[in-house]
C-alpha cells in the first residue's frame, strides 16, 4: 500500500480543526480521511514547535 502525501497547509488546517473541535482525533481523520495515526503525528508536532 502507497503512503500518501499531504501538503504543509492540509496538515496545518488538519491540526487546526482537530484542536478547535471537541471531537476525537479519530473522528476528525475519518471525516478527511486520513490516518488516525498521521493525523496524531501532526498534532504532536505541531504542539512541540
């Protein structure tokens, strides 16, 4: 299976939605569908910068 790429401004707005919302990180990368896991990743960077 292919990984996919994802552009910096998907991932910022991805971190950005999942961070607004009250919603699980899980739901949020279902609805974009993207990996849970990748989505985590982005979170966790992007608090660490």
């Amino acid at each position: 299976m292919g990984t996919a790429q994802y552009s910096e401004e998907f991932k910022q707005d991805a971190v950005k939605l999942a961070d607004s919302t009250s919603r699980s990180i899980n739901s949020v990368a279902k609805d974009l569908g993207v990996n849970t896991d990748s989505l985590r990743q982005w979170v966790r960077a992007a608090e660490a910068a």
